[in-house]
C-alpha cells in the first residue's frame, strides 16, 4: 500500500506544478487580438471527419457568400486544413497531428467541423479528443454557446468555461489501486475571472440584464466555492446587471419550468456543467444537430458544431443529408466575433426564417428532406431577400 500512495503522491507532485505553470502563464497574457487591426482575417476551414467536411464546407460556403467583398478586397482569406480525421489522428497517435497544428496556429479563427473521439471498445488507440486538445493548445478558455427559440421566450447564452474543471486533467487521474482511482478538478483565479468578465461584458454588449452563476458549490466547496466567489466578485462592476447564482441540479430543472426559464439570459458555468446543460438546452432548439457553439481565447478562436460525427451516416452514404445549421449557427458567431454583426444578425435572422418560421426545406437526414447544399442555397437565398426587404 505504502508504494502505491508514493507513486500516486509523486503523480499528484507532477499535476501540480503543471497546473500551477499554467496559471502564471495564463495571468501574464494580457490582451485580446484586436481584428480591427488586422489586415487580413485568415478564417481556417477544418472539416474533421464522419459528416465534418460536408456540413463544414456549406457553412463555410454561406460565409464565402456574406464576405465576398471582404475576400475580393484581401480582408479576408479562406484556408482549408485538412488532416484532422481520426484515420489520420490514430495514424500518429497524436489528438492533432503536428503539421495540423501548425496550420491552425496560422490562422486567426477556425471553422471546425466534428471529429471523432475513440472510447473504450472501439477500433480506436486511446487518443484525446481533438476538441480538448485544441482548446488547451489554443487556450480557448470561453466556449459560447447560444440557444434561441423565439416562440418559447428564449434567448439564452451560455459562458462554459473551456479550459479547466472536470475536464482539465481528464487523462492524467491517478489508479491508486486496483480498489481506488481519483480524478481531479481545477480551479485558478485568473481562469475563473476571464470567463466571469467576458461573460458579463457580452451581458452588457448585448443588453442583457441578468447573469446566473451555475455551480454545485454547496458540495463540491473548494474549487467551485472558488469559482463562484470570483464571478460575484467581477459582477459588482456591473451594477446594472441582475445577478444571481444557482445549484446545477436545479438549474437543469428550471430550464424546463415554463415560467421561470423566460427570465434566464447568461449563465456562466464551469467546464462539466456546461458541457451537460447545454446539450439540454439545445433540445428545444430542435436537438444538438441545430446549435453552434464558439471557443474563444485571446490569440485564437475556433467555432464548430456541438455534435458528434456521425459516422453511421457516413456509412450508409446518408452525409449529403446531414443538416448544416449547427454550423451556420456557429458561422453566425463568427461573423460576430471578427467585427462583422451586421452580417452575424442578417444570417441568424435568416436561419430563423428557414428554421422555425418558413420551413420551405426541412432537413431529415435521408432522402425524404433536403440535400446539406440545398439547405445551404435557401438560407442564402433567405439571406438576399432580407436584404432586399422582401423577407
């Protein structure tokens, strides 16, 4: 027993100076890239793998077609990475080749699509997921993610911290035993404070006027105690915003509740909680195959879908189905983010049309609906029409 705890405490020593390295560095990076400034955004387009190219390459097709200009004027370049499919992941036993990487570190923002990440059982070498990877090679610290259906009164935001929690060390637990294995949860100040902030200055950008704080900190004390204390501690230099903080368990319960889930607008979550409540949240979207999310650092950001790959209806030749919209919603973010909201709001009002209200095409996933292109082409004929006034 007596050698177990001391290979364990040894591990343990280990985590702690990576993590605690990790905070310094992330206190000493400062400022967000300013695009602005730039001058040319260079959009990278990473398709993934399973139904990843396909709905990928259709947003990333309504995206050429909003920034035609700025794409005739050397603004902005569209570049396509490939190399990102689990074939090409298990071939080098890396979560993102090394070539991929340096690809993407070339790039301002990321278009992703899905990728697949192996569990136990499959055909798969236990890799990471190239999500995590990249949101820890990237330090995309905030993942956004917006869900929005008018006819129920909703209009939620979701800031999930992207770096830290549950997730953080997910690989690296401790088998003490074959009686005792731990995992671990990471907090650090600065982590929690520049996902409070940037939380709260959307909440302000955006008029919005409540944020809730979603934590389980009545248990799990120390980290998310910690979490929570500095999220109150940043919402007093927003007086004008109503704050409030909940437990996640109910929270997941008032998200069904008629009446009380129209007075949420921001919440602010750590990484697992976030990941859970958001794929809920997306159900009345119409489900996970709908939503869009962002992964926002200061140097990068990548946007993408919040599903899986699919890799059923890969098989049996079903992806020109596959429905685009989880990526237009995240094609939307984008826009946003790289300072064009005029055409960010000219999309998401056009998916609105094509989802909810109009319907002219609907998406089954086989024969019975509309192609991935064909969606794609009516939203970008949705999008003239608003523009022309005739939506």
């Amino acid at each position: 027993m007596q050698d177990n705890i001391k290979a364990a405490l040894e591990k343990f020593e280990k985590l702690l100076v990576s993590q605690l390295e990790r905070a310094e560095r992330i206190k000493a990076d400062k400022d967000f890239v300013d695009y602005s400034k730039l001058d040319t955004i260079i959009i990278g387009v990473c398709g993934g793998d399973g139904i990843g190219p396909t709905i990928t390459n259709e947003a990333a097709r309504v995206l050429k077609f909003l920034l035609k200009d700025e794409v005739s004027a050397g603004k902005v370049e569209f570049r396509n990475i490939e190399g990102l499919t689990i074939e090409n992941r298990a071939a080098v036993g890396k979560a993102i080749p090394d070539d991929v990487l340096a690809e993407l570190k070339k790039c301002h923002v990321i278009l992703k699509g899905p990728t697949t990440t192996p569990q136990a059982g499959d055909k798969w070498p236990n890799i990471e997921s190239a999500n995590v990877a990249m949101r820890k090679e990237l330090d995309l610290f905030a993942n956004v993610r917006p869900v929005k259906v008018p006819a129920l009164g909703i209009d939620w935001t979701f800031f999930r911290e992207n770096t830290e929690g549950a997730y953080a060390l997910g690989s690296s637990g401790i088998h003490v035993s074959d009686d005792l294995a731990i995992d671990f949860t990471v907090t650090t100040a600065e982590g929690s404070r520049r996902i409070a902030r940037l939380a709260f200055e959307y909440a302000r950008k955006n008029k919005k006027d409540r944020v809730s704080i979603v934590t389980k900190a009545n248990v799990i004390k120390t980290t998310d105690g910690k979490f929570l204390n500095i999220c109150k501690e940043i919402s007093k230099d927003y007086p004008e915003i109503t704050t409030d903080e909940w437990y996640i368990d109910i929270m997941t319960a008032k998200l069904i509740d008629d009446k009380r889930r129209r007075d949420f607008k921001v919440f602010i979550l750590p990484n697992l909680y976030g990941d859970i409540i958001t794929d809920e949240a997306a159900e009345f979207q119409g489900g996970v195959g709908t939503a869009g999310s962002g992964n926002i650092g200061k140097r990068y950001a990548m946007f993408e879908a919040i599903h899986g790959s699919a890799p059923r209806m890969v098989s049996e030749g079903r992806e020109i189905y596959a429905d685009p919209s989880s990526m237009l919603r995240a094609a939307v973010m984008l826009l946003s983010h790289i300072g064009h909201q005029d055409k960010a709001d000219l999309l998401s009002r056009a998916l609105d049309i094509c989802m909810f209200e109009e319907r002219s095409l609907v998406i089954t996933g086989r024969n019975t609906g509309a192609t991935c292109r064909e969606y794609g082409d009516y939203v970008m004929s949705t999008v003239e029409n608003l523009a022309k006034g005739l939506a």
